[in-house]
C-alpha cells in the first residue's frame, strides 16, 4: 500500500515531463487593425508549419468577443487539431497591447481574448504571453533582439525605444486625428489636399489633381486634364477594381495591388496601435506644407531644388513650366509608363496607353465651372469613408514623385521628415540598431531612400522586416524556455 502512494507522485512527475518533452510546437501571433495572422513553428529551430488569417486583432477597438473569434480562425487554420496538443508556448503582439502598465486596457483585452481562443480549441500551451504588435515587430529582426530603436511607417507613424523587449518609450502614434505625421494617412490626405489647392488656384499645378481625382470617382471631364492631353494613364490602380487590394501588412487593404508595397500597414494599420482609434493614424504638423512656403511666392520648390517661383522646372522636373508626366499607381521598382491591364485595372475613363508622353501643361484650362465640379464630386467622395481610407491614396503621391511631379516630391520629403524626427526624439546613439516596418519603409517602399539619407548623418541605418509573426514565435520560443539565435517565420 505504502509503495503504491510512493509510486503515484513519482508517475506524475514522469507524465509531466513526458508532456513537456512532448510540446515541441509554439504559436506566433500579428494581431493588427486589418488582420490577424497566426503561425505555427517548432520550438526547437522555429521552422513554420502552419499558418492562418483572419479579421482584425487591435485588441482597442476591436470587441473582445470579436477578437476571441479571430483568433480562434486564424490559430485554427495554423495548427491542425491532431498537433494541439503539442503547443507548448503561445504569444501575440496585438495592435493597442504594449504594456505601459498592469491593467493597460488593451493589454488585458487581448489577453483575455487569447485565453478564450486557446481554450476553445483546446490548446493548454504553459506559456502565454501578449506584447504589443511593435514588440513582436523589433523581435523579429534577426537575432531576436532585445534593446534598440522601432519605427513603424504605414498607415501610421510611431517610434518606440525598446529595452529587454518591452516599450520603454513611446514617440508619435497620436492617431489620425492628432498625429502620425509621415504615415501612410498623412500622405493621402496630403494628395487630396494638393489636388484641392489646385482647383481653388492656391496651389501649384500638380498631376495629383488628376490621380486623386478619377480614384475616387470624380467624372472624367472634370478633371484638369481630362481633354485628351494624358497619355500612358493617370490612375491604374492595381488588384480587381482599382483601389486597395486586401490584406496587406495591417494596412487598409493592402497597397500591393496598387503598386506592390506589401500592404501600407505599420504593425497596426487601421486601428491599431498606429491606426485609426489608436496612437496612429496622421493630421500632420500644418497638414500639406503651403505652396507658399517654399520655393518663393506661389511656388512649391522640393528639397531637390524647385526653386521657380510657380514650383515647377526644378532641376527635378521635366522641363521649363511643365509639372511631370501622367502618374501610375504602381510603385514597384518598375519604371513603366502605365499599368499593365492584365494587373491592375485603370479607375476613371480617359486614360490612354501609349509608349509616348507628353508633358503636362503648368496651367491647364481648367474652367472655373470644371474646377467647381471636381470639387463637387472630389469632397462628398472623400467624407463618405472612415477618413483611415484616405491612405490609400498613398501610393499615387509616390507615383507622381517617381515620375518627377514637384509637389508629390514635396510630401514625400516632408513625410520623411517627420519620421526623422520620431527617431530625434528618442536620443538614438550612434550605430545603435533601427528596426523599420511598415510599407512605406519596406524594400520597395517610397520613404525607404528618403529617410535612410536622413539617417545616415546621425550614424543609423534601418533593418526591416515585413510584419511580427516572426517576433511573436521568437518570444514564445523564450517562453517555452528557448534561446532562438533567430526569427524564420516568413
């Protein structure tokens, strides 16, 4: 009898490390304000097994009811119920989670949610951790790092100092309404802003106009250049039906159908800890710098040198009072002068293809009666949507700037800018590591070049990565007591 009692506690020490030997497996999470995306890895060498998407993860603005449902798709669609078991460790990086204190909102949300989902898929990982979605981002740089610099540019902007993975502090994400400068949002509402200083004849001439104006609807013969003088197309707008696309990196509706950025999306995108209802989203400083305040009166002028007083025929333009030629959507590496219809279909009418371009005037003739109407159509358009939308217009700004346009040059520059200063204000150290997520900062991203310039002077450089699922296996990894050398999630 006495050995029996002896024998009991000593077979459950051995079921126990049975178990533990038997969880090889761990659970990644990027929970963002436009998805959920979950990855399934080894915890030995953190190789992926499985993976699943599902709707929004902003553990703020999503209701925690909902979220648990997202989770439970997403993790469900990773990990095959046969291998449930076998999770030993799960952690997310959620969109409104960073842990500024113990009862933070977003992070008890996302946590409560988590547990919900994981017990009802009957997952009893040891480990369960929740951080938030720019922490999950700075691990997944290579090596898993511990300490440095965050910044994320996508439809938001925001700064983070990182110390033994955890926010230290914080610089920008204010939200659409109060901040972002340089986002993805401040730069759609720049355009829009651009092309309604045109029409109102406060602004430079600027192709713009035209761009904004036929992605959101507004009538071909009120548009400024409308009249045939267009050639190679204005707005190609990748992915079935023009604007936006679905999925990308957080951001609204993933730009890679219009241009291929890998989604606008910071690690939060629309709602999330850098997106609409959250510390991100954009208003700016003064919104669009004033056509008056550089390059002399009534003149634009780039930081390249648009130096005339209409701000145009800059040593970047394409010659004396001629803004550049017609804007594409597409901000790949590709320099051709129109989509291609196989890929993208065009948005408005009146766009013509042809390997020809011809310049567009300064001053176009747009009538008092035309400008009115564009006005008419261009602003009911743009308030009918979440104002977060208006980032997807991001890419027809760097569009026109790659084709040379001086006031899309002029917003890109000042969106640098602005990230350049997210970075100042956490006292950066010379060498000190930058990791940089988001499309606007992605390899094929339109800040890339702008602000690694910038960067440079204080001895920086960025490291990017695409999105925090590789982070969020490299912490569960830790938590499931690993040392991951680094990040393979893909």
């Amino acid at each position: 009898m006495n050995n029996d009692l002896n024998q009991d506690p000593d077979r459950a020490r051995k079921r126990a490390r049975d178990q533990v030997r038997d969880r090889d497996l761990v659970v990644g999470l990027d929970a963002g304000g436009t998805r959920t995306r979950a990855v399934l890895a080894s915890a030995v060498d953190g190789r992926v097994f499985g993976q699943g998407v599902s709707g929004p993860g902003n553990a703020l603005t999503v209701p925690v009811p909902l979220l648990t449902e997202h989770l439970v798709e997403a993790v469900a669609m990773a990990v095959p119920e046969p291998d449930r078991a076998r999770v030993g460790a799960v952690a997310g990086g959620f969109a409104g989670a960073a842990e500024t204190a113990p009862d933070e909102p977003g992070r008890l949300n996302a946590l409560a949610a988590l547990t919900a989902a994981l017990r009802r898929l009957g997952i009893a990982a040891e480990s369960v951790g929740v951080s938030s979605d720019i922490e999950a981002a700075f691990a997944s740089a290579p090596g898993a790092p511990a300490d440095g610099l965050a910044l994320v540019a996508g439809t938001g902007a925001v700064a983070m100092r990182i110390s033994d993975r955890r926010c230290a502090v914080t610089v920008g994400g204010d939200g659409w309404l109060l901040g972002d400068d340089g986002g993805g949002f401040w730069i759609g509402r720049s355009a829009v802003r651009a092309a309604l200083r045109m029409a109102d004849g406060r602004g430079s001439p600027t192709t713009l106009a035209d761009a904004v104006g036929r992605a959101l609807g507004v009538p071909a013969e009120a548009l400024p250049y409308a009249e045939g003088r267009l050639v190679g197309g204005v707005a190609g707008l990748g992915g079935e039906g023009g604007l936006g696309g679905a999925g990308g990196r957080d951001g609204l509706g993933s730009l890679s159908g219009a241009g291929g950025w890998e989604g606008l999306g910071s690690p939060s995108g629309a709602g999330g800890r850098d997106g609409l209802g959250s510390p991100s989203g954009a208003d700016g400083r003064d919104g669009l710098r004033s056509p008056s305040s550089a390059g002399g009166p009534d003149g634009l002028g780039t930081p390249g040198g648009a130096g005339s007083r209409d701000g145009v025929g800059s040593p970047r333009a394409s010659g004396p009072n001629h803004t550049a030629g017609p804007v594409s959507a597409d901000v790949s590496d590709s320099d051709s002068d129109s989509a291609s219809p196989s890929s993208s279909a065009s948005v408005g009418a009146s766009s013509v293809s042809g390997t020809a371009r011809e310049h567009l005037p300064a001053e176009p003739e747009w009538s008092l009666a035309r400008r009115a109407a564009y006005r008419m159509h261009l602003l009911p358009a743009v308030m009918a949507e979440p104002p977060i939308h208006l980032a997807r217009l991001a890419p027809l700004v760097a569009g026109a700037a790659r084709h040379q346009d001086a006031v899309a040059q002029a917003i890109l520059d000042e969106a640098a800018d602005h990230l350049l200063e997210l970075v100042r204000a956490l006292a950066p150290r010379k060498g000190e590591r930058i990791v940089a997520t988001g499309g606007l900062l992605g390899p094929e991203g339109p800040l890339t070049a702008l602000l690694s310039e910038r960067l440079k002077a204080l001895g920086l450089t960025l490291d990017w990565v695409a999105d925090g699922c590789g982070g969020a296996v490299a912490l569960a990894r830790l938590g499931h007591g690993g040392s991951p050398p680094s990040s393979r999630t893909t």
